[in-house]
C-alpha cells in the first residue's frame, strides 16, 4: 500500500526504539540496563490517581469540550499565572494527549512551508520531524558543552531571518540535563522579542525538576511570564515528567495572543483529530495541580536532584568520558569523543556517540541513547536517563565504566 512521502520520510522516534530494543533483551532473558527512557520510576501519586477513579465510577464517560472541562482549563490557566507569571484566562489554554500533541498543534498552527523554525540544539528527538511535518526547515543552533550546552544572545540572532516564524526553547533541556538561569533565558527572549513575527515555543515539561542543589539560585522561567512576549508565546508543558503520569498522556498548551484567537485556531484543529483526551482525567488534572500534589511532587524532584549528583560523580570517575553536572529534568550527556579510535573487546569499532551505544548494549548490557539523534553538533555524546532507582544507577554506571576502560 501507497505511504505518504511526508510520513515515509519522517524518522522514528530514536528514544523510543532504544527502549524497545531494551526490551526485547529483556524478554531474551538477558539482564539489560535501560537508561533510554525519559520516564520517572515513580508511581502516579495516589491522590491523583484516585480522582481519576472517582470520576470514572461516577461516570464521566462521556465527550467533554475539546480543550477541556472549564475546571481543568481553569485550574491550568490559575497555575500558570500563579507560578509562571504568564498573563493568560482558561480560554487561552487547550489540555492535549501529551506535550508532543500540543507541540505537534502548535507547529501545525504556526508554520507554513518554507517557514524556518530556530532550534537551540542538542535538542529532544521529536522537535524536527514535527517541524518537517509542518513543511517547515530546522535551523540548529548548537550548544557548546564547554558553555553547559546553553547558546548565546549572538548565536540566537544570527540564525533568525526573513523566514522564522518560531523560536524553540526548552529548559530544562531534554537531552542535555542542564537548566538556563533566568537572567540567560530573559537575554534569548530579548532577541526573539526584537525580532517582530517570531513566535517562542517555550517547551516547560521539565520546569519542576530543576537542582539549585547543584547550581545554587537555579530556577525555572517562562518566556511567556515577559510582556513582549506574552502575545508571542506558546507554552507547553503537562503532567508527564513531574508528576509521574506519563502513560495518562496528559499535556497543555497556553497562548495569550489575540485574546484567544490562536487557541481557538488550535482548538479548530484538535477538534478534528482527536477532541478531548479521556474525560475522566480532568478531575486528576485539577487534583495534580492542587496543593495536595506539591509535597509529593517536591520529594520527586529531591529523589532526582541527588541522582543528578550520584550520576555526575561516577560519570567523572570515567577517564574517557567527559560530560556537565546535570541541573534539570533527568539525563546526563556526556561525550565519548575520548573513545574515538578505539575497539570493545569483541571487537567493534568505536567513532561516536552511535558506534558506542551500539557496543556498550551488545557487550556490557546498558541501553543508552546515541547523541546524534538530538542534532548535528551530538555526535560524540550519548544520552543517559537518571529515571530510576539508586541501585540500577550504580550498577549502570559500574558495567559503563568497566566498559570504556575495557577498549584497546
Ligand atoms: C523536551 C520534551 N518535551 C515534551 C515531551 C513529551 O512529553 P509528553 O509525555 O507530555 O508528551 C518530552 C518527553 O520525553 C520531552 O522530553
């Protein structure tokens, strides 16, 4: 049967097909590590969980408005003013199945074919295909490990043209595990806010989990929060990664502009695709954002803060790896360019990011994900997620170690 040429070029998601060939080890019998996964190890707190149920048993079963109940928009509208700043009402906001959904929206709403959308990179596997799916061109902008994988205001406004139509930032990052301070993050949106008919899609999924632990007075900020922009801005974010959710699929977009109009543009489209998500998850989804929620959320977020340190020390005891301390969302991403040239002891070549994840889960039983999937400048790292439980790390890292010093 005949496939569309915009589907069959598109690329499969690298961190999901990591994760199934993990898994099939794993039915194999074989005693795998999976580090690919973005997904937290924790289950979904059981307040949430059981405002689900109760909805379910009293039967909201049925289609609700496409963007949401007017709770649920409201309750997600009151978060983003409260702890983001950003100027916006429940009609500013759509609740889609997953961030990816609501980035795929957005994308759809914003490019047109030939239309540039601005990528800081290494950045999450999904940002080109959805860009590309749009007909619109990824312009990456790299981040040098040596600055913490962070761009500067220079290399922003150099690559912004006649033909941009957004700016994608995301920070916390997905893959790099860094976080910008505000002060960076406010002089990228300065460019963008100089820059008339550009657009942020400031991607928050990770806001929560960042480590003033690691890089003291680190905080998250919205792009959305700066007036310039608050006309200008599409935030994304949802429940998957703070709140250990991520099979529910719940995610969220807010735009402000013109009082509305783009949302109801997004609505227009989600509306044709897929309506609501499940109707009973919109009381979880005030319940997530209730007060109830943020102790459990804040242990979460310590559990990670000191994996980010444990993963960080036993990455620096490696001699051929060099990576950053992580201080956001869960991943380290360290280079293996100091393996360049050298051979596993079964005798695989490695010359990158590739060549090494390749070795290291046939040889030493470790899933991880090539760097070259987050973008042109990521060909010598490799993507480590810190989503699961201080034993697994520690034995992880230990086969990790024992590996890279085993290549002749
Ligand atoms: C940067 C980033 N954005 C969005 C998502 C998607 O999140 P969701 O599960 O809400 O679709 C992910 C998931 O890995 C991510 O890393």
């Amino acid at each position: 049967m005949h496939v569309s040429s915009r589907v069959s070029r598109m690329k499969e998601s690298a961190t999901l097909a990591v994760a199934a060939r993990a898994a099939a080890m794993k039915r194999e019998g074989i005693d795998v590590v999976a580090f690919g996964t973005g997904e937290p190890d924790f289950d979904t707190p059981a307040n949430i969980k059981a405002a689900a149920a109760r909805a379910l048993e009293a039967g909201m079963t049925k289609y609700v408005p496409t963007p949401g109940t007017p709770e649920a928009r409201a309750a997600v509208a009151a978060k983003l003013r409260t702890e983001n700043g950003i100027d916006c009402a429940p009609e500013h906001v759509s609740i889609t199945a997953g961030a990816k959904h609501s980035l795929y929206l957005a994308l759809q709403c914003l490019v047109d074919p030939g239309d540039e959308v601005v990528l800081p990179t290494p950045a999450w596997v999904s940002y080109r295909p959805l860009i590309e799916l749009a007909g619109g061109t990824c312009i990456e902008v790299p981040g040098a490990m040596e600055r913490g994988f962070r761009i500067t205001p220079a290399q922003l406004d150099a690559a912004i043209g006649p033909r941009t139509r957004a700016v994608i930032l995301n920070s916390p990052s997905n893959p790099c595990g860094i976080a910008y301070p505000p002060e960076e993050m406010r002089a990228l949106c300065d460019v963008v806010a100089a820059r008339p008919g550009v657009t942020v899609i400031s991607d928050e999924i990770y806001e929560k989990l960042v480590y003033p632990e690691v890089e003291p007075g680190l905080r998250a900020f919205s792009p959305g929060s700066m007036p310039a922009l608050r006309e200008r801005t599409v935030t994304l974010n949802g429940m998957s990664k703070a709140f250990a959710m991520t099979g529910w699929r719940i995610g969220y977009a807010c735009a402000p502009a013109g009082g509305g109009a783009f949302m109801r543009e997004l609505v227009k489209l989600q509306g044709q695709m897929t309506n609501n998500i499940a109707s009973f998850f919109m009381p979880a989804i005030v319940e997530a954002l209730s007060p109830a929620s943020a102790p459990q959320v804040e242990r979460m977020r310590e559990a990670f803060a000191a994996r980010a340190k444990l993963v960080h020390a036993l990455l620096s005891e490696i001699p051929r790896l060099r990576g950053v301390a992580p201080t956001g969302a869960f991943y380290a991403f360290p280079s293996v360019a100091g393996c360049r040239g050298l051979r596993s002891p079964a005798g695989r070549a490695i010359s990158d990011g590739q060549s090494y994840a390749e070795a290291l889960l046939a040889e030493a039983h470790v899933a991880v994900v090539p760097g070259g999937e987050f973008g042109a400048c990521a060909g010598d790292h490799v993507r480590l997620t810190f989503a699961c439980d201080e034993a697994m790390l520690r034995t992880g890292l230990a086969r990790i170690a024992e590996f890279t010093a085993s290549l002749r």
